[in-house]
C-alpha cells in the first residue's frame, strides 16, 4: 500500500536539505517498508510556495489509516526549528543549512 504526504515550502527553501529531513523521518518508521524506499519529489511549483511530496509503502494495510497522524507531527517537529517563516504549511530551511 503506498501513501504520501505533501508539504508545501516557501520559495527559496534549501529543497535538498527539506527532501532529506522528509526521506530520513519516514525510513525511520516501523511501519514504512525499506524496500521500495521512499521517494521524495517536487509535485509543483507555484504562487503559493514548491509542493515536495515524500511517497512510502506500508508494511500492512491496517497501518494506512494512521500512518499520516504518526509522520505528520515527527515531520512537522524536524522542520520547526528550521522556520524561516512561521505558518501551519509553509516551511522554509534557513542558509545554514540543517
């Protein structure tokens, strides 16, 4: 079973270092197989900041109906103390990196 999670950033956002933090939190999940391994991508680009999206299979089919409530907040709390601008979607990584 794949599910995904999509963040939105605000432009100017060091994506490389955002895409690793979102790869490395949802490997790092019991429930979130290794093999295939999470893919992180950009999905869109627009007005409103880049869209990245982390994609991930599950190890059993009763784990899709709380996974998303379980990354969610450990994906939310590895970004916070990179907010360059504080809102519920908008993320942004400062120069220095992570």
């Amino acid at each position: 079973i794949w599910r995904s999670i999509a963040l939105v950033f605000q432009h100017g956002t060091d994506m490389e270092a955002a895409k690793q933090i979102m790869r490395k939190i949802t490997i790092a999940d019991e429930q979130v197989l290794k093999f295939p391994e999470p893919v992180v991508r950009i999905s869109d680009v627009n007005e409103k900041g880049i869209v990245a999206k982390v994609s991930y299979a599950l190890r059993y089919f009763p784990d899709q109906y709380d996974i998303n409530d379980r990354l969610y907040p450990k994906l939310e709390s590895a970004l916070n103390p990179n907010l360059v601008k504080a809102s519920s979607t908008f993320y942004a990584l400062s120069s220095s990196g992570v």
